[in-house]
C-alpha cells in the first residue's frame, strides 16, 4: 500500500514506540507499507528528525531516511491543480499525494488537509490507516 506520510507522524512514531503512529513506521520498516515522497518531503523529514528537542541520532536518522530512499516510491509531481491550502509547509505532501494517486494521506493534522476531499485524496489519522488496513 502506497501512502504519504506526514512529517508530525514520522516523528511520533519515533518519539514513542507505542501507539498507531509507532506501529506505522514499523509497517515501513518492514516494507508492508510504502511511502510516496520526492526531494522536498525526504529534505523536511531530514530538518524535523534532526532538530535537537528530539534527541534522534543522526545514524539512526540516516538509516530511516535510507530506508524510505530505497523501499519508498520517488514521485515528480509535475503539474497539479492549483491547491487551497491553508498552510504553505504541507502543500509538498499536498501535491504528493495527488500526483501519486495513494491510499491515503496519514497525518497527525488531518483538518490542515481538509481541502484534499475534492481531489479524491483520503486522508486519515494513524489509528484511522491502521483499521483501514
């Protein structure tokens, strides 16, 4: 299953080894899921992992980041319809999503994405893709 994954999921899936967004990084870790990313979304995961407030080590970072690289789909966007979106950060994962035409949009922040309903995007909270699947 091929999904976009929100930044603020990835890093509570870290954070805490509890919970549905840790069982979603271990479903990518062990390539029962994929993520869909491109140049900018791969550069946001590296900036948020790697803030100091979060304690991640850089190899362990590295590592994650490698794995999405290689088990993941890399997407080029190319042109897709001009998007109201409310914040100019998650417009990436926005068009992502779109453009790869996923199963689904996990995020922590599923009302920042609320625009999404019109362009056939689904998008759910962690426990929501984890009762999906």
């Amino acid at each position: 299953m091929l999904i976009v994954l929100d930044t603020n999921v990835l890093v509570s899936g870290l954070l805490s080894p509890h919970g549905p967004p840790a069982r979603i990084v271990d479903l990518i870790v062990s390539n029962a899921v994929q993520v869909a990313f491109d140049d900018r979304v791969i550069s946001e995961y590296v900036d948020v992992l790697g803030r100091d407030r979060f304690g991640f080590s850089p190899r362990a970072i590295r590592d994650l980041i490698d794995h999405v690289r290689l088990s993941g789909i890399h997407v080029t966007p190319g042109i897709v319809p001009q998007l109201d979106c409310p914040d100019p950060d998650d417009l990436p994962f926005a068009e992502l999503a779109i453009a790869a035409g996923v199963a689904a949009l996990v995020t922590g922040n599923s009302a920042d994405f609320t625009f999404l309903a019109g362009h056939g995007v689904r998008v759910v909270t962690p426990s929501d893709f984890l009762r999906l699947l």
